[in-house]
C-alpha cells in the first residue's frame, strides 16, 4: 500500500498563482476498497455484493415517474467499489469512481450523517473526518448553468426565485449574487443534501508540473442519510470530472480508461493499484513496457443516446455466446427508446452484471446444459450468496464453458476470461461441515422487461471488466475494451 499512497490523486485548494499544464495524458491509481474491509465469509462478501448490485440496478427504475429531483447512482458497497484518494486542504478524502453519476460531491464540515453508524463497512473511509472549505471557496450562482444542470435543467429564473431574488432583479437577469439552492440526490439506500461551489484544484500529473485548474465545480454535502462518502462522477454530464477538465484541456478531458486488477476477490491481489488514465496516450515506449512490440487490440462499439439517463455510458447488446452456442439477446437490449429504455450500461459501479430475465434464463439454461449434467446444484450457496446457479465440483474439476460478449452495430465481441463469470471457492472452511469447492455464475437476473422500463435494460459490471483496460472515448462516442495484465500497465506507466 506504501507504493499506492505515494501516488494517490491529490485535489488540493491552491491560494498561489494559477497557471494551466497542457500535458496530454494524467495517471491515477484506484484503490479497491476489499482492501480495507474485512467480511465475515465468503458467503457474506458475495451477499452483501450481489445485493447492491441489484439495488443499484432496480434503482435506476424505481423513480422513472418523478420530475421533482436528481436521479443518480448508488455508490457499491464497500469491498466492491474502487476509490480515488486525495486531500483537499491537507485533509485525506476518498471518494467512490462512478462512471453512472455526473457530480463530484463529498461531505464538508459541518457534517450530519443520520443512519450511518456501521453503513460502511470500509471503517477507515467513513471515519475520516470532512475537510472544511477553504475561503477561497464560492457559491455558485443561481443563474449559472451548472445550477441549472445540478436541478434537472430547471430555468434559472426558477431558481433564483428559489434562491430569494427579487423580481426585479429576476427580470433584468441581475441574481448573480444569490447562491444556487441546495440540491437533494436520492440514493437506492441513502440521500444527501448539498451545495454547489467553485474552488483551484490541483492534479498531478505523470511528470512535473502539476495541472492547477481554476473554478473547478463540486457539491458539498452538510447534511446525508446513510451516504457518509462521496463520488467521484465520470459520467457524460457537464459537472463530471472528465467533462470538466475537458473545458480546461481537451486532450485529457475527451478521454479516460481505467484498467480494473484481477483479482477474484483474493486478498493480496485486491491490495495493487488499478490504473485511471485521464487523456490519450499512445506512447510506444510504455506499450513496449506492458506488451512488447504490439499494442494491444482493442474492440470497439458505438455509444448510445439515453434521454432520460444522458450521463449513462450505454451501448447494444447483440447476444451472448455461451460454448459454440449464440444466444441472442432481446431486441430491446440492442437500441434504448425515446423513454430511456434498453441498452446495457456499462458501469465502474456496478459489481456483478445484471441482465434482463429473458436472457438470463437463456444463459443459466445453456450453464445447466453444461455444467449441472454432471455436478450436483448447490442451492444452499445459492441462498447464501445472491448468485445463481452455484454447483459443488465433481472430483473437484468442472468443465466451464467459454463466454462471449456480441456488441450491436459492427459485430465487435469480447471474450470474457473464465474467472470474469465463474467464482469458485472452498465451502465449508469454517469448520462447521465438510469442505467443498463450489461455483457459481458472476452474472445476475435483473427482472422482467416490464420491470425495467423507463432504465437501462442491462449493466455490465466492474467485476466482468477485470483484466481489461476499458476505454470511454467521448470525443468519437465510443466504449473500447483490451485484454491487459492491468497490474503491469500500472507499473510501466509510473516508471520514469
């Protein structure tokens, strides 16, 4: 961890002479929270992560007939979501990377956190104490687009009217001096109250100087119900972190990728730093390092439009190939409609992918096929974990068939590694019964189609990302994945 602290992402407030580095490329380690966080067993870590994942993912449904509030993602649990670290004031924060949220907030002094007792269970997060805001800190006007954007676009003459302004004032366009309200985040388990500010940060990049960045905007949150850690949002809206370092520096703003560490939940693996690359970076020198003489081959497949949900990174599903046997996925998960309908988001925040119960049912079909011919099903595991289906091991050995991920549009497909979908682990090692390996299927059931409308119709989750560097390039609309020995990359990309 020494080595991963050296290196953390660093937003400290500047009170010194702003200037702006035009470096192209920023790299930034993130941290899987397992690390810090101890379960009681491995029934207990796959509960309690496959249970967010399907909060997180019904959540994006459940409010699909308000227009009163935000409607945003719900950070992972602890011992499956990625954090960056940084101060801010001399103070040490992490905040939670969500691709699915649009917003850079985290708690400020003084801070209420009610029903937070034992929330995380990443003690050493949520006991960190909240930075204060600096002097240099300033409210974001009611009349400024970043208001306008943090309310659901509402006009800032409605805003300003919230905020106090006289009419008169409200009619000449003259509130710049009214602050913009506080902004209410409903979470699938928790909400938050909070604050827009402006305020200089400064990111270090890859080699000196470091890049100060003025009137950087971020929500501070004094008051929360049982969300007592904020997010990092990389999602496509105009508060996130990329869009944001966009206005300052296109080449480090249009793109970013983030290459997840293997790691099957194993404790020493878990520890190494993932890399977060902000901008473009085709340096022959470093691919060498990571991958000889050839780069690596990326798949690439078109972004998809979400009106209701534009900060999601959605894209179409063509089927799944599960052996030799394609099976194709609903029409619905290949496009998303003028309702916000369909498409399969793919999400840092999200553990376990979720898939819409028609194909599920498809894909657990072909596993039964397969494996549940010769191993018996295990459905106490399956009843303590979330997961389904689990089987114990004949003779300790299971013939797992291969899977394959078709994107729509350009027929791109991308294999998934054995350990990206099935979870095998002994049974029985506490001492209470006999000790029996046992798997399990890493993909989830996410409801019908009629549950999951008004949402994305599917989610591909940080844990089917292991081993690939995932790349969202915003300026050509596209998502890309590579297959990358990620713990190497993070070395070879911080070597002088």
């Amino acid at each position: 961890m020494a080595a991963s602290h050296s290196v953390l992402l660093c937003f400290i407030l500047c009170f010194t002479h702003i200037f702006i580095s035009t470096s192209e490329t920023l790299f930034l380690p993130l941290i899987h929270s397992l690390s810090k966080t101890q379960f009681t067993s491995t029934h207990h870590l796959l509960k309690s992560t496959s249970t967010r994942s399907t909060a997180r993912f019904h959540h994006y449904h459940h409010n699909k007939n308000s227009h009163n509030h935000r409607q945003v993602s719900l950070p992972l649990s602890p011992g499956s979501d990625y954090t960056l670290s940084f101060t801010l004031n001399s103070q040490p924060i992490s905040l939670y990377l969500d691709t699915g949220s649009d917003l850079v907030w985290f708690p400020c002094q003084p801070f209420e956190c009610i029903l937070c007792e034992g929330k995380a269970e990443n003690a050493s997060l949520a006991s960190t104490p909240p930075p204060k805001l600096s002097k240099t800190a300033t409210p974001v006007s009611c009349k400024s687009s970043a208001c306008s954007a943090v309310h659901s676009n509402l006009p800032s003459s409605d805003l300003c009217a919230i905020s106090n302004c006289p009419l008169e004032s409200i009619e000449i366009s003259d509130c710049r001096k009214h602050s913009c309200p506080q902004f209410y985040y409903a979470y699938g388990d928790g909400s938050l109250v909070a604050r827009l500010y402006r305020d200089s940060i400064r990111l270090p990049l890859s080699g000196p100087p470091n890049l100060i960045f003025n009137n950087f905007t971020f929500g501070c949150a004094h008051t929360a119900l049982a969300e007592p850690i904020g997010v990092a949002g990389f999602g496509r809206g105009v508060l996130s972190l990329p869009a944001q370092l966009a206005t300052l520096s296109p080449q480090l703003g249009n793109q970013f990728s983030y290459c997840l560490v293997s790691h099957s939940f194993d404790s020493d693996r878990v520890r190494r730093p993932s890399p977060l690359i902000l901008g473009r970076y085709d340096h022959d020198e470093k691919e060498r390092r990571v991958n000889g003489v050839n780069k690596p081959s990326f798949v690439y497949t078109s972004m998809l439009d979400n009106p209701k949900h534009p900060y999601f990174y959605c894209v179409g599903l063509e089927g799944i190939s599960i052996g030799r046997k394609k099976i194709p996925a609903p029409e619905f998960l290949r496009k998303v409609d003028r309702e916000g309908s369909g498409g399969l988001v793919v999400d840092s925040g999200t553990t376990f992918t979720m898939l819409p119960a028609r194909l599920y049912d498809l894909v657990v079909a072909e596993f039964e096929n397969r494996v549940g011919r010769v191993n018996e099903r295990a459905s106490v595991i399956e009843e303590n974990t979330g997961l389904s289906p689990c089987y114990y091991f004949a003779n300790n050995v299971v013939n797992v068939p291969s899977m394959v991920l078709h994107f729509a549009g350009n027929g791109s497909g991308v294999a998934l590694p054995r350990r990206n979908y099935f979870y095998e682990f002994l049974d029985g090692g506490d001492g209470k019964g006999m000790k029996r390996k046992v798997g399990c299927l890493m993909l989830m059931n996410g409801g019908d189609e009629a549950e999951l409308t008004g949402g994305p119709g599917a989610t591909l989750g940080n844990y089917q990302q292991q081993g690939f560097e995932v790349v969202y390039d915003l300026e050509k609309g596209r998502v890309g994945f590579a297959r990358r020995q990620c713990a190497s990359l993070w070395e070879a990309l911080n070597q002088n």
